[in-house]
C-alpha cells in the first residue's frame, strides 16, 4: 500500500513540475533575434531529450501499472524512483532554460 501511495505522490509531484516548465516555456522563454540562428549546442539538446523523455515515461508507468500482477510492489518502488529522478531532471532543466522573468 504504501509504495502505490508513493508512485502516486511522486506522479504528482512530477505533473506540477512538468505543468510549471510547459507554463514557463510558453509564456516566459525568449524568443532569438531575427538574424540570430537557432543554437544546436548540446545542452540545448539534452534539454530538449528530457523534456520528450519526460513526457512519455512516467505516463506510460501510470498506464501500465494495472496490468502488472505478480511484482506490483517492486514496480511501484522503481518507478516512484524514476519519477523523483525525472522531477530533479525537469528541476534542473527549469533553472538552465533561457527564460526572461
């Protein structure tokens, strides 16, 4: 019980961290210049693969987790540990973004 409680939480922990960097993207991430090219540098890259990992990981876990019988428990534990490891990423993605507040 306590593990589904946990794999809950952190889902939800991981939701208001995700719906915090989709807000701050749309309406807070600078624009470049007209004659300033789009940056490939790769950073810029591996923000972008853990925004899209992000994405589709733990939503998938949620999803599948009925589906999973015999090892609920140790599927519930692993997966509460990618969401918190996914929440500190998107965290960290936040604070290296180039946003104007």
């Amino acid at each position: 019980m306590y593990s589904t409680v946990a794999l809950k939480l952190s889902y939800l922990l991981y939701l208001i961290v995700f719906i915090t960097l989709v807000y701050l993207i749309l309406f807070f991430s600078e624009l470049p210049e007209e004659d300033e090219p789009w940056t490939d540098d790769l950073l810029m890259k591996l923000n972008y693969a853990i925004i899209i990992i992000s994405f589709f990981v733990p939503n998938i876990a949620i999803m599948f987790r009925r589906r999973v019988k015999k090892m609920r428990q140790q599927y519930n534990v692993i997966f509460t540990t990618v969401n918190v490891l996914i929440t500190i990423a998107l965290i960290f993605v936040i604070r290296l973004f180039p946003l104007r507040i």
